[in-house]
C-alpha cells in the first residue's frame, strides 16, 4: 500500500508539472497569439513578439522547475531535511509528521452529499498548499531518543496540542506565524464520506 502510494505521489508531481506547463504554453500560443492577430501587430512586432516568448517560456519552465523540486522535496522525499536535535544538538533527518496514516490509509471509493469522490480525492486548493507550504516535520532522534514536531520554518519544537492538521486547510506555527500544510487521510477529515469499496 504505503509503496504504490509513494509511487503515486511522484505521478502526481510529474501531472500537475505537466498540466501547469501545457495550460501556461496554450494561453501564450493561442490567447495572445490570437490577440495580437486581431490587432494586426503580430507581423509588425515579430522581433518584440519572439523576445516576449523566449522571456515567457523561460519564467514558466522556472516556476514549473521550482514548484517541481518543492513538491518532491516536502511531500515525496522520506526525509524532506536535516535539523539538530534540541536536547542533545545532533544533527539527525526528519520525516513528515503523519506521513505513516496517509502512506497507509486504505483506497476507496466514497460518496459524499455533494459529489462522488473517487480513491484519493483532491481539493482545488490542495495543489496551491502543497506548491507553497511545507508539511510538519517529526524528530525521532536516535542519540537521546527524543521525540518532538518540528515547524519546517523555524525548525522550533511545537506542542502536541497545537498541532492542527486537515485535509484542506493549512495551519500556523505558533512561533514564526508561516503557514504550514500537513494533509491527513480524506476518511479522517469529512464525517459525511460512506465508503463503498
């Protein structure tokens, strides 16, 4: 389960690196192509129109690179950093917190009052919190065996009690403010989901 889950995950940064580029490149190729078509500059401003596009291409494979790169970073790799332990100050890899329930947790197909959702649904909003937040890290360190949550930011340890983690909100850490987005299993999160297989 947790290893087609793993796989999974890196399908969906390869689909939404592809989809960002192909929506970006057919909004310059066609929208503004047919714009500048209608204004009759197309031919009269070729050479402002070909530096405009080299300009456009590289900005857009940047952005798709470095959303890319963030993804797998903080939502694929096992051990997304490294930071030092607050009691005994070794420095020690850190997992996401609560990356074992969503590695873990069974696919379906449920049924909500609004819509079917089908094996791992996904919010609209989820693609945009994974692209600019980072996930709650977890400290299990090895030397003094010391068990803490990490903010991915400021690396401060935070209290089990603070921790706040939903399908589709981000939270905050109680000491930098940043926000910070740790996903938890749909049937976890919505009490009107019925599992039907």
């Amino acid at each position: 389960m947790a290893g087609i889950r793993k796989f999974f995950r890196i399908l969906k940064v390869l689909y939404y690196a592809i989809l960002g580029g192909g929506i970006a490149f057919i909004f310059w190729g066609v929208f503004v192509s047919l714009i500048l078509g209608i204004c009759g500059v197309l031919e009269e401003t070729s050479d402002i129109y070909m530096y405009a596009w080299y300009t456009y291409v590289v900005i857009v494979l940047l952005i798709i690179i470095r959303n890319a790169i963030h993804r797998m970073k903080w939502y694929v790799c096992a051990h997304p950093t490294r930071i030092q332990c607050h009691q005994c100050r070794k420095t020690v890899p850190v997992r996401r917190y609560g990356d074992e329930r969503c590695l873990n947790a069974p696919f379906g197909i449920y049924v909500s009052r609004k819509i079917i959702q089908f094996i791992h649904p996904i919010s609209d909003k989820i693609p945009f919190f994974e692209i600019f937040y980072r996930p709650y890290l977890q400290l299990d360190c090895p030397e003094c065996e010391e068990k803490q949550v990490i903010c991915p930011y400021c690396h401060e340890p935070i209290p089990y009690e603070s921790i706040k983690t939903l399908y589709n909100k981000p939270s905050k850490c109680p000491h930098c403010g940043k926000k910070i987005y740790t996903p938890v299993p749909l049937q976890e999160w919505a009490n009107d989901l019925v599992k039907l297989v």
